[in-house]
C-alpha cells in the first residue's frame, strides 16, 4: 500500500498564537511569509523531518528579508542546512 505522504522531504508547521497577534489577519499575513521562506529553503534541507515553527512576538516588527535571515540563520545551526 503507497503512502499520500513523501517521505524524502521535510514537512513544516507555523504556529501563530493569539499572543503574538490578536489579530487573524495579522496572525496569517504572518504564517504566510514564514511559509515562503520556508518553501524556499526546503530545497537545502536534507531528510525526512517534520519541523514545527512557533513565532514569538518579535515576528510581527521583522521586514521580510529580515524574517528570511533569521530562519536561515537558525536552520543553519540546528545543522539543517
């Protein structure tokens, strides 16, 4: 029996809590750009992981590119890239 899932690469989850922004919109404007950056380096990342991303409130003032250096950074030294 085949599985829907591909296992050869990684999974991502974005949590956005009601703490951060109490606003829905603010909240998915959010996820989506973390989503991005995150689809964009899904090609570096090796192996079959499932990575869970839980943004804190300093998230909301980071400018784009600001956000993409900090998750590469940070992927980088969890040895993911």
């Amino acid at each position: 029996m085949s599985s829907l899932v591909d296992d050869s690469k990684p999974r991502f989850a974005v949590v956005v809590s009601k703490k951060v922004a109490s606003k829905a919109v603010l909240r998915n404007k959010l996820r989506r750009r973390v989503q991005h950056v995150l689809g964009d380096l899904a090609s570096g990342v090796t192996g079959n992981l499932s990575i869970l991303i839980f943004l804190k409130k300093e998230a909301v003032t980071l400018t784009f590119s600001a956000m993409r250096v900090e998750i590469a950074q940070l992927f980088s030294k969890a040895g993911l890239m």
